[in-house]
C-alpha cells in the first residue's frame, strides 16, 4: 500500500491572523522582542487523520515576566491546545490542502531544524523537533532493508553527527525491526510488518557527536503499521442452533451470529457484511428467513412455518469484509440450524365418536374401555399430552379417566363400587384436550367430544348384617336355652333368589346357638361375667351368613352381649399366711378380702371370727379399719409358738349378701427387739423340737466325716500308684511299649570324659565307709576307693528302683549341689572291670543262620520275617 501524504500549511500572524498569542503587556520592550520559534511550520500526514490525532508543536517566546500566551485559529478542522499543540478536531479522510507540494518538499526528509535569519537579521531558536507519525504498510514484500524516512540537523554541516534510535522495534524486543544509517540518518525498516500482531511502534531519534556529546534533544518517532486486508472473518461458531414457534410473523427475531476480523475494524478490511446463501429446504418459500447485513439477526421475513410440515431448516451464512463487497472483500461461512418449535395449534381428536365398556359390580381400579385420540403436534410435550374429562353421565363420581404416558390413550378406571341394582348402565360424555391451552385463534374441534357406554354386570354378592357389631344387655347367669335375639343378614341381590343360612364362625366360650334359618340366638351355657372370655363386661361371637348362589357367597357379623353383674362370687380372704409374735400389741396382721365380682356386689366387707370352735374367739380378735380392711391379733398375752388355722368369716355387700369362710395360717415365733421372728423362734414355730434338731446336726456330721474319709482314701491310693514297681517282668509284659530314654548328652561339650571312672571298681568298702552326699563328675574321690557288694547274679527288679530313688534323694537334699542341670554321679565305681571287653560281641557274618522261626511269634514279627526270613534274593 502506498503512503499518501500531504503537506499543511498553517499561516500564524499575530491578532487577526490564523493564531493569537496575547500576553500581559502590549507595549513592547525594544530589548524583547517576542514572536514564534519559527516563521512557518509544515507537517507531514497521511491522507486518513483520525479525531484527536497530533499533528505538530509551535512555540512562542514571550518577554521575561509576561504570562498568560493563548493559542488561537480560525481553522474549523483543527485546534491548538495551551502546549502549542495542534491536533485535529474530527476525522478527515482524504482531504489534501490546495498549497501542498510535494515535489518542493521531500517527503521521507524531516528537517526539524532549519533556521532561517529574518530581515533585521535576527536568527529564531528551534527549541523542540516535532515528527508526524510514519506510516509503514504491512506485509511489504521489500527488499529489505526498506528506507522509511530521514533525519537530518542543521548542524551535519559544521560538525559530524552520529545518529541512533531506541525503543521497542530497535534495542528492546522484537530486536532490529528498525535500523538508522549513524551517519546519513536514513531509518529503514528491515523486515515485513504484521499489525494485527503489533499495530504501531514508539521509538526515540539521538543526535550526537562524534564524542557522544549530545547534539540535540532526543525527539519521539511513532510509526503506524497500515492495515491490509490479510484476514478472513472467522465466526464465533461453525454452527449456530436456534429455535422459532411456527406460524410466527414475519419479523420475528430467530438468532445472532458473530464473525470477527482481525484486520482494522476501523477501515473496510474489518468492516464485515452477512448474508444468507442458502437455505434448506425451500419451503413454503425459498425466503423464509433474511440476516441483518451489519448485526448478523437473523429473523423471518415470510409466513407460513409450520413445525408439522417442516421441522428444521439449515441455512448457510456467509461474512464478507470490505463492506461486503464479494470482488475484494474476504469471505467465510458458517451454518445455521433454525429448528421449528411447536405450537398448540392441533387439537386433540378422538378417534371414534362413541365407545363402550364393562364392568363388574363391586369392582374398583378397573379399566373399562380405551379411548384413543390424534394429535398432529410434537408427542410427549404439553401440546400433546392429553386430559380427558367427564362432563356428564357421572354424578357420583364412579369413574375417572387417566392418561396413559406412552400411547396418550384415555383408560376409563373405576374408582367407586357400582351395583348392579343401583345401576345397570352408564352413559358418559367425555372431552379430550391438552396440557397446554390452544394457540391464539385455533378453534376446539367438534371431534374433541366423544361419548361411552359402561355396562354393569350383576354378580352374585354376599349377605351383609344390617347391624353389625349388634350390642345386646342381660344379666350374667341366664340358664341355657334362653333366647337372646334375631341376628339376621340381607343379600343384596335382589334379582336373584337365593336363600341364606346361618352358622358360628366364633364363639369362645361355645355359650351361644344360632339357627341356621331364621338367625335366633340362644344360650347354649350359663353366661358368667367372671369368666377369662370376658374382656370389659363385653362378650364377642362372630356368625356367618351363607348364600346358595353360584359361586356362594358369605359374609360375618359380630354380636357384642354386655353382662351386667350379679352377686354370684363370695369374698375371699388374703392374705392366705401371715406370721405374729407369741406375745400381743408388738405386730398385728392386716387382711382384706378380694371379691370377682364388681360394685356394687363387693364391699365394704364384714370381718368376723366363727364361734366354732371356741378356741378361736379366745385366742384372737378382729379389729375393723374400714370397709375393705380390717387387723387380726392375739387376744392372751401369750401364745405358744406355731401354726395355727385361724378361720376367718368374709361377708360382701351384694343383694343378697354372700359369705365365705377362709383360713388364713399363722405364724407364731419369739420375736426381737424389732418385733421380727428369731432363727431359732422360726424353726420352733415350724414345728421342730429339740430333739429333731440335734438329730439333723448328728447326720450333719456324720456326713462330712464320711466325705473326709473319702478323700484320704482316694490321697493314699494316688500315693501307692505312683509308688509302684518301675519295672515289670518282660514275660509278664504282653503290652506294645514305646520305652523313651534321656539324653544326657549337650553337643560337644559334653563328650570330653573320663572314662576311667567307669570301670568296675576292684574293692566295695568304700561303699559302706561313704559319706552322704552326692559328686560332680569332675570330682575324683579323695581315699580310699569305695567297694559295692557283689549283686545277684539275677538282680530283682526292685533293688533297681530303690538304688535309683536313694540316689535321687541324695541328689534332692545335697546343699552343695549346683543350682542348675549338671552330670551327676552317684558313686565312683573305680577301675578294674570283671567283664572283658565287648569287642568279643561280634556280630556272625554267616549266611547260614535261619530266621524262619520268625513267622512263629505271630502277626507282630511278621514284617521282621519278610525282611530276613524270605528266600536268597537273586
């Protein structure tokens, strides 16, 4: 792209020309002369100048102690801040003032510097460089390096002056994107720009000399990236999913899609333009939907949408830069999903204009009959789920519709028993509709109503009690065959003529007859109040009545009989024992009466002692507390311990009266202090002399003293069981035995001995000259060797035992002994042996000896006979 400039002339002259500077004093000094820095200022700009965009600086000198400068100009199109500033006022695009000249004027040359002398040959001081901005278009294809502009001073012609740059771009990353000619001033750029990846650059121009002395003041450089149209638009989503009612208006708003473009929005490469390519399927109408060129609404622009006919539509957008212009603009697409919603605008239809049913009688949660319905709108949404309802032919309420979820069909269900003699047949108007009311301006349909006939089939019904739990009131104790009441059942079924039977199907007691025609209740027993089937004075028989239809049917009635109390049960008296002190006024005994029967025919009792015989009035008395208590004492002052029978005559307040004679047992003993029995006193008052109790205590201790002899008898015989003989004649031994013997032997500590000290000693005094006591085995007797007596030759199996037993006596009681295991001997038997050497035990070697003798000894040797007795192996 190529940079289009220009070049602005602004005239400055003073009051009335293009700006004003006013200070504090008109009068002019001849030693001060203000003015402005310079006699004309051009800036270089690009044809596009954006509101608010700086331009260049000017300044003016005013005399020392004068305020206050103002800038003014009478340019519309720009304005000059209280800096000195100028800058623009409002966006202006291709705009070129008449004066410029660009070809009297370089325009890749900045020389900020120029100082012209005026006429009185006076020289105005530059103060300030002011730049316009460079522009670079991106993505230029060189060659690179690329020169943009060039920077001279006025002062390259009397000293030699080094220029430089800094900034991001140059020194500071991205590293040598910018690049100046130190001694030309010449700034290049040395590769291609991106400005949606960086969109301007700031950079600072130093002057210096040869010394690096700077030579003017470093001066700003901002350098603009011009857009190219390097970039598609790129929607937000590849598909967009939107949703409208059918049979809206035109107009009616659907959805949005967005593209975005990285390039410049402000310009027309990022200026983006929808519109619809296609749309899918054409109908009604291949226009059924149009897009808004700049906000991307898509909405409809025709009628007819109908969600029965057309559920979705698919529509191809697509975003064009350059305003949309489809020869130079960048294009892209995305899709558009418009699904059409439903509307109620379909009312439900019935099928059939009647339908018909049956139902038993007595019957509930029946489905009767189906009613089956048409509905064109979406299923299983509120516009078609249906709700049926009854408007007539129902007054009390037998019936209810219910929907079924799957299929949308209307079930007929009972919900209240009908009877058949009530009536025989239903006529039902049902309505159908849906969950959702109607769309505005559709009209219910005629075929939205539909009638149903419900037949009722009579069956054969139980018989039923009128009165059930029938209560009757008699007196308890009426004499069997007595006739109480009529307990009689109606059938129902008035069409059929059919007889009922009566039958017991609870009772008890088994105190009640019924007859099996007529339902009369008699007494079959004595009816007692008391009894334990009596629950609350109530007494409950269950009977059942039987009809002799096909199939029979039955049904149960209770007859509750409330018993009303006679005077029919005698008091009895508690408590049935007691216990007093032989002597009187330390303890009385407190009795009452217990009566079955309730008021009034209980209390208060009448106490009283009988006067047969007389011993009984002599002895105690009955002292009245109130109506239900009364205390029984003693009379004397003394009375021999024991049991005693005191009989005691109990009288209620019943109409008649009635009495009873009780006995209560007694107790008599001595008593402590506390007026409470003795041990001994009890045992007297229980009967028992002194003569029986020593009797118990002498086989007390018989009895232990046989148990004591017992258990001496059982230590002794353990004792001799563990004294018996150790060993036991081999031929006398018929016994398999596992013989187990010690080892005495530690490892090889314990193979170091001195086997001298086992040798047959040649004399046995020592033996009888031996003190007590018991050896190591590394002790060597001191004396005389001791001499053991010559043994039988057949030793008895006895002496063995005894040696080893006073051996371990020895042992046991030897205070010197070592307190942990050790070899011990019991004597030293000295060297010298009788016997000679065992070497002579030699084992035959000849293959001659016979082992047949073997399979004689039984079945124990007969392993021992296979292995040597057999034959000579091959």
């Amino acid at each position: 792209m190529t940079i289009g400039s220009g070049m602005l002339l602004l005239l400055l002259l003073p009051f009335c020309g293009s700006a004003r500077a006013h200070n504090g004093d008109l009068t002019v000094r001849p030693t001060c002369k203000p003015g402005f820095s310079e006699e004309d200022y051009t800036a270089l700009v690009s044809q596009n100048i954006m509101e608010g965009q700086k331009l260049l600086k000017v300044k003016f000198s005013g005399c020392p102690g004068k305020n206050g400068i103002r800038y003014e100009t009478n340019n519309l199109d720009f304005k000059v801040w209280t800096d000195g500033t100028i800058y623009a006022t409002h966006q202006q695009k291709g705009k070129k003032n008449a004066s410029t000249d660009l070809a009297s004027q370089p325009s890749d040359t900045l020389i900020p510097w120029r100082q012209p002398q005026n006429s009185n040959g006076l020289r105005r001081q530059k103060r300030d460089w002011v730049i316009p901005p460079i522009n670079v278009p991106e993505n230029s294809r060189g060659p690179f390096p690329q020169q943009l502009v060039r920077i001279r001073s006025d002062k390259d012609s009397e000293i030699h002056i080094r220029y430089s740059i800094t900034g991001v771009g140059a020194d500071q990353p991205p590293m040598e994107v910018f690049s100046i000619d130190p001694v030309s001033g010449r700034m290049y750029v040395t590769r291609p720009m991106d400005r949606e990846e960086r969109a301007s650059y700031h950079l600072r121009a130093h002057a210096v000399d040869m010394n690096g002395n700077k030579v003017e003041n470093p001066i700003d450089l901002y350098i603009y990236v011009i857009d190219m149209n390097d970039n598609r638009p790129e929607f937000i989503n590849q598909v967009y999913n939107g949703s409208v009612d059918e049979g809206s208006k035109p107009g009616t708003y659907v959805m949005t899609v967005t593209a975005n473009d990285a390039d410049d929005s402000t310009t027309a490469n990022g200026m983006v333009r929808y519109r619809i390519v296609t749309q899918t399927p054409q109908s009604p109408s291949q226009n059924m939907f149009t897009i808004n060129s700049e906000t991307g609404d898509i909405v409809t622009v025709a009628a007819g949408l109908d969600r029965e006919k057309v559920q979705k539509y698919t529509v191809i957008i697509q975003a064009t830069d350059m305003e949309g212009n489809l020869n130079y603009g960048l294009s892209n697409t995305a899709t558009a999903i418009i699904t059409v919603t439903d509307v109620n605008d379909n009312p439900p239809e019935f099928t059939a204009s009647t339908y018909s049913g049956e139902v038993p009688e007595n019957r509930v949660e029946v489905v009767v009959a189906n009613l089956t319905v048409m509905d064109r709108d979406q299923p299983h949404s509120r516009n078609w789920n249906a709700v049926y309802r009854i408007i007539s032919g129902d007054p009390s309420g037998h019936f209810t519709i219910q929907t079924d979820p799957v299929t949308n069909e209307g079930m007929v269900t009972v919900v209240k028993a009908v009877d058949y003699e009530m009536n025989r047949a239903f006529m039902l108007t049902v309505m159908v509709s849906n969950q959702a009311p109607l769309a505005s301006g559709i009209q219910m349909s005629f075929q939205s109503t539909a009638g149903v006939t419900i037949s009722v089939t009579d069956i054969n019904e139980a018989p039923y009690f009128p009165t059930n739990h029938k209560l009757i009131r008699l007196e308890e104790g009426v004499p069997p065959g007595t006739a109480l009441t009529t307990f009689s059942a109606v059938d129902p079924d008035r069409f059929m003529q059919q007889a009922v039977r009566y039958s017991k199907l609870s009772d008890p007691a088994n105190w009640l007859n019924i007859n099996a025609t007529n339902g009369q209740i008699t007494t079959a027993a004595v009816l007692d109040r008391e009894s334990v089937y009596i629950k609350n004075n109530v007494y409950e028989a269950t009977f059942l009545a039987a009809d002799n239809g096909i199939p029979p049917a039955s049904g149960t009635g209770t007859l509750q009989i409330y018993l009303i109390d006679i005077n029919d049960n005698a008091p009895e008296l508690l408590p049935k024992e007691a216990q007093i002190c032989e002597k009187p006024n330390l303890n009385v005994i407190n009795i009452t009466a217990a009566d079955a029967d309730i008021d009034p025919n209980v209390g208060p009792f009448v106490f009283e002692l009988p006067s047969v015989p007389s011993a009984v009035r002599k002895n105690w008395t009955i002292t009245r507390l109130n109506g239900d208590y009364a205390q029984l004492s003693l009379r004397i002052m003394y009375l021999e311990a024991g049991m005693y029978d005191v009989p005691i005559v109990v009288t209620d307040s019943g109409n008649p009266p009635l009495y009873n004679t009780s006995i209560i047992k007694v107790k008599v003993c001595p008593c402590d202090e506390n007026g409470d029995c003795t041990t001994i006193g009890a045992v007297a008052a229980a009967g028992l002399g002194t003569g029986a109790i020593i009797a118990i205590l002498i086989c007390i201790i018989i009895l232990l003293t046989m148990v004591l002899l017992f258990v001496v008898w059982m230590k002794r015989r353990e004792k001799e069981r563990h004294t018996k003989q150790l060993l036991i004649d081999p031929e006398d031994d018929v016994r398999d035995n596992i013989l187990k013997y010690d080892e005495e032997g530690g490892g090889e500590e314990d193979q170091d001995y001195d086997l001298s000290q086992l040798q047959q000693p040649e004399t046995m005094d020592h033996v009888l000259n031996k003190a007590p006591g018991v050896r190591r085995v590394d002790e060597r007797p001191i004396g005389a060797e001791p001499q053991y007596p010559i043994r039988p030759v057949i030793p008895h199996p006895g002496d063995i035992g005894d040696f080893i037993n006073e051996g371990l006596r020895a042992a046991d009681n030897d205070p010197t002994a070592p307190p942990y295991d050790s070899l011990l001997v019991f004597d030293y038997e000295g060297s010298g042996s009788t016997a000679g050497s065992v070497s002579s035990l030699n084992s035959s070697s000849s293959g001659d000896q016979d082992y047949d003798y073997l399979n004689d000894w039984g079945p124990r040797f007969k392993k021992l006979a296979d292995m040597y007795g057999g034959g000579e192996e091959d």
